[in-house]
C-alpha cells in the first residue's frame, strides 16, 4: 500500500463522517459565521471542508492528547511533591536506573506520535491535493492593503483597503461594521466553487488567512504560493494579515463576498468594464452584492 493508499481516502471520509458529531461541539449556534463573535472562545464556524476537518483533527485527535498529557503530567508533579519531599521521604532512594519505565516512557511516546502524524498527514494531504480549480484568484500583499486579480478572467488590480469607519471603534459601532475589518473592494467568489488562491507579496511577507475557510498562506515577494478551498455558505467573511509586515501590519484586513453563480456574473461583467480602477463599492449595479 503506497503513502496515498495510507493516508488518502480512508482516513478522509472518517474525519468527513465525524465533522458533524465534533464540529457543533466547537462552533457555538449564536457565533457568527465569517467574523469574530463577541466573548465567544469557540473557532469561528467552518464555511470549508478543510476548516471542517482541521477542526474534527484538533477536537478529536490533538485536544484529548493534550488534555491527557498535561492532567498526567501534573498528576505525577503532585504525587511527587508530596511523596517524596523531605519530611515524607527523608532517606532518598540510591537506584538512578529502572528499564521498564525507560521503555514505556519512550514507546508510549512514540505511539501517540504515530496516531497523531497518521491524521495530520492525511489532512495536509487534503490541503495539497487541490481539486480542478473553477476560479483562480491572484492575491498581493502591499504595505497594507491587498491586490486581487483574476488573471483567467480578465479582472485585474482589484484594490482592497480598511474603510476609514472600521478603523475607529466608535464608528464602527455605530454603522455596525465589524472593526478593524471591512475594506472598501473585497474579494468576490461564487459559492460552491473551486477556488485556487494564489498569493505572493510586493515588498515584504504578509500572510493571507481567513479563519472560516482554514487557509492560512504567506505572501512572500519574488515566491507565489498556492492553496485551494470551496466555501459551501453564501455569506461576508473576514480575515486579516496573519504576518508581521510593518506599522500598520493591524490595518491590513481581508473580506471577501460568497455569492450565488448569478450575482458572481453579473459582479464579473461589471467588474470587466472597470478592472484597474473597479470599485465595487461605487458601481451602482452591485449595491455590495446584498450580502450585509
């Protein structure tokens, strides 16, 4: 059985069979999808398959075995400290070997690191495996805005900078804009597509990473990276520049509008006429895509 027999498919439709039981676990019912939800601890609800899964390989692979590992840990710390301190055990022990423990506490290890790397393989496996792109997006990262192109498409120089409102809290609140995280142009993709994201950067590295889809991809200058997702809910989702880049490294936000195949033609055929100056803010026919 070769490497993709061993991590492929198998091991994929029983994180696939196990998202829905681990998943709402996670993603409370009252946060809200695509951006941060107030005092909410929980990840921001998966809109991809691969934040489904690389949430089902945290909860249910990574979190009990940290769970266990640390509880055991502080258990033996404990036991320890009271067992053998100085008034309990004044006359210490001479023996500085013992081979059964020696050999447990380096198999046991050495197990929960196989279970662990025999999901985690599968799963970046899943990140690298990109099925046949619908849609290829070029994104660059500038100090601190980003660039998107459609280079299949025809759609160039599409530039998306925070809005002047989501950099003032008060403001923000007021027009009930998510702060620090609505930009001007935005990233428009049809729901239920391939997208291949392609990243690189014009000065220095940035990173850009939307939480709700579980991609994460440096932007680095003179290198283009490449990831690939497929958002399953129409909707608004928000990330930010996710590596240091410079004084306003915190005002380099992303959004980006999931719309019906529809809205996505007309937004391209509009995005056609104007691309190199295209603001969809101001194009009258897009009317933000309804999707506020």
């Amino acid at each position: 059985m070769g490497i993709k027999g061993l991590f492929g498919r198998g091991v994929r439709g029983l994180m696939a069979a196990a998202v829905a039981l681990a998943v709402p676990a996670v993603a409370l019912a009252d946060d809200l999808m695509g951006r941060p939800t107030d005092k909410s601890m929980a990840w921001q609800p998966a809109a991809t398959s691969l934040k489904a899964h690389t949430e089902w390989f945290y909860n249910i692979i990574l979190l009990p075995v940290i769970t266990v590992i640390t509880l055991f840990v502080l258990a033996l710390l404990i036991w320890i400290v009271i067992r053998y301190n100085k008034k309990s055990n004044p006359t210490p022990a001479k023996f500085s070997h013992n081979t059964a423990v020696e050999i447990a506490w380096t198999v046991i290890p050495v197990a929960i690191l196989v279970v662990i790397a025999f999901f985690s393989l599968s799963l970046l496996r899943e990140y690298n495996d990109m099925p046949t792109p619908d849609v290829v997006v070029k994104a660059t990262g500038n100090q601190w805005y980003w660039t998107y192109d459609y280079p299949e498409l025809g759609v160039s120089d599409v530039e998306a900078r925070l809005l002047p409102d989501a950099a003032d809290l008060t403001k923000a609140h007021a027009k009930g804009i998510p702060y620090l995280l609505e930009t001007d142009n935005y990233m428009v993709l049809p729901v239920n597509k391939v997208i291949h994201i392609e990243t690189t950067g014009s000065d220095v590295i940035h990173s850009w990473t939307v939480p709700a889809f579980g991609v994460k991809i440096d932007a680095v200058p003179g290198r283009l990276n490449n990831g690939w997702f497929k958002v399953d809910k129409i909707g608004t989702y928000y990330g930010q520049c996710s590596e240091l880049c410079g004084k306003d490294h915190a005002f380099m936000p992303i959004e980006v509008k999931v719309v019906t195949d529809a809205e996505y033609a007309a937004w391209l055929a509009a995005a056609k006429k104007n691309t190199g100056v295209y603001s969809p803010i101001a194009d009258a026919a897009d009317t933000r895509l309804a999707a506020h």
